[in-house]
C-alpha cells in the first residue's frame, strides 16, 4: 500500500471590515483575513498539505496570488482542484487533521460545520476530517488578534 503524508501551514493578517472564512464557513466578525482569495486560511493550510503529500509543490504554484482567474475566489474550489489531483493519480484520502490558532473569534461553535464542508468536498466520511482550535494566550501575533494561523496534516492513500 502506497501511503503518503504531507503537512501545510497558512497564515493570513485581519483587517477590519473583512468577510472571514475558515474551513469553507463563513463566521460573524469585525475582522477578515486579508488575501487575494477568500483569505480561508484553513482550506490554503489544507491544500499544501495534499499537494505535499503528492509532491506537487504548494498552493501558491497552482493558484498563484499574481493571476486574475483567483482573486476573490472561493477556496472550496481550490480544495476541489487539488482533490482531483489526488484522484487522478490514483489517492484517496485517509485523514486531515487541523487545528486553527485564533485569539477571537471563538471556532468551537463552527468545527462540525466546518468538518461536514471540508468532508464532503474531499469525499470522505466526517470521521476522517479533524478540526481543532486553539488560542495563543494573548502571545504574539494571533493573540494580538493580527492574525490568524492554521496547520494541516494528511495522510493519502493509493487506492
């Protein structure tokens, strides 16, 4: 069996006024990620983490931040473009876990949500989609609520 881990990371800086995204879910706050996309920090660690697993390079290389055809994009589809590059080549994936660093706004009220998103962009059960929350304490950037930062980990499969 032909099994393959990969890990993704993001980081995106808050604005006011901004819509904020974070795992396909748009959630109620003053503050949005700034970003040529939808800013869905979450989906963007995600995708590095698949295209990793693959060794297709990052996100950045598939949906570079310089074309037009991306901006304002919703990164849902981002996620399903890199989907289908996992099963062209024959993958399936086995797990995701994420956990997402934010002093504000709360995730826990969003994560089932945003678990039944992600699971059914991906095609798999809800049970192999992790999704956790953290703050930093009040400490650096995160805390200081200019930003928000996400980690990824996949396991892929060879059907």
């Amino acid at each position: 069996m032909d099994i393959r881990v990969g890990n993704g990371y993001d980081v995106h800086q808050l604005a006011d006024g901004l819509r904020l995204v974070i795992g396909g879910v748009e959630i109620e706050h003053s503050k949005g990620c700034v970003a040529h996309s939808d800013g869905d920090v979450a989906i963007h660690a995600l995708c590095d983490a698949i295209l990793g697993a693959l060794a297709l390079g990052d996100i950045g290389k598939h949906f570079p931040d310089t074309s037009s055809e991306f901006k304002g994009i919703d990164s849902k589809l981002l996620l399903k473009r890199v989907m289908e590059l996992v099963w062209e080549r024959g993958y399936t994936l086995g797990n995701a876990d994420i956990t997402i660093a934010a002093q504000k706004p709360k995730m826990a009220p969003h994560i089932i949500k945003m678990r039944e998103v992600l699971s059914d962009i991906m095609k798999v059960d809800l049970d192999r989609v992790s999704v956790k929350a953290t703050t930093t304490e009040k400490l650096g950037f995160v805390g200081r609520e200019e930003g928000i930062e996400v980690w990824a980990s996949v396991i892929v499969l060879k059907k």
